[in-house]
C-alpha cells in the first residue's frame, strides 16, 4: 500500500517540477504519503511482527518517508533555497545504492531495480536542488513522474499479492 501513495506523490511531484499544481496541494499529498509511509515504518520496526529484517526495511523506508515530509513542509512554507534538502537527497541516493545490491541478493530483482531507479531520481534531485542547477528541472520533473507511475504500478502489484514478478 506504501508503494502506491509513494508512485502517486512522485507523479505528482514530477509534474509540479514541470510547473503544474499549487503547492499547498502538493504539501497535503507529500504530507498523506510522508505520514502513511512513517505508520509503516513504525510497525516495521516495532509492531508485533518485527524482526531483525524489518528494522532493515523500516531504516530504508523512513529515508523517504522523511523526504515527503520535508516536502510537505517546503512546498507549505514556500521555501525557495532547496539545498540543504538537495544534499539530504544525495544522502538517500547513496543509501539507495547498496541498498539495492543487498535486495537483489534477497532474490528480489524487481525491487532491487526500484532502488537503483529510485538512487538515480534521488541522484537528480540532489543535483537539481543540492547543486542548483535549475536548467535540468523539466527533464527531472518528467523523470520524476515517470518513476512515479512505475513505482505506483509495483506498489499495485505487491498490494495485490502478484510481487515478486520473475
């Protein structure tokens, strides 16, 4: 369920990089997804059926949990210097990569490919924000939402029970 409000955010939030959308009703969406998506980090980590691997995928879903939150919270206050959220961006790429080599070796190749895809957006943005490097903002709000459609059509498909696909 996580994963479809996740592929819903980010086509949104593609979409308004590209200039379409208030940012009032962009902070409400990233502030939904942000909270929905912390409620799933908190029971990862400390429901009753918490073990030792789902602490590893409540630290990697708090990651984005947090970067929809901070949205929220800059898209709400107008804030326009998005540097500091720019380098937090290139913090998650980072994780995202090893990240991604540890759930392929899971066995879990099409959500080892969700993490390198979503390094590689997390990468844009910190060179977008954390770099100020405005002239790239259309082609990393169309990439944004293109993640976002395949995220949401993974999200779909882990919902309904037909993940792992290979």
């Amino acid at each position: 369920m996580g994963l479809l409000f996740v592929g819903g955010v980010l086509f949104v939030n593609g979409l308004w990089l590209r200039g379409t959308g208030a940012d009032e009703d962009v902070a409400v969406f990233n502030f939904l997804t942000g909270g929905i998506t912390f409620l799933i980090v908190l029971w990862w980590a400390f429901g009753g059926d918490a073990t030792n691997g789902t602490a590893f995928d409540a630290a990697g879903t708090l990651l984005f949990s947090f970067t929809y939150l901070w949205i929220g919270a800059n898209a709400s206050r107008g804030v326009e210097d998005q540097r500091s959220f720019g380098f937090y961006c290139g913090f998650v790429a980072c994780t995202a990569i090893p990240t991604g080599f540890l759930v392929f070796q899971s066995g879990d190749v099409g959500l080892a490919g969700l993490w390198w895809l979503w390094a590689a957006l997390w990468a844009a943005f910190f060179v977008l924000l954390g770099l100020e490097r405005d002239g790239i903002t259309a082609p990393v709000g169309s990439f944004t939402a293109i993640v976002g459609v395949v995220t949401a059509v993974a999200g779909y498909l882990m919902a309904a029970g037909f993940w792992p696909v290979v």
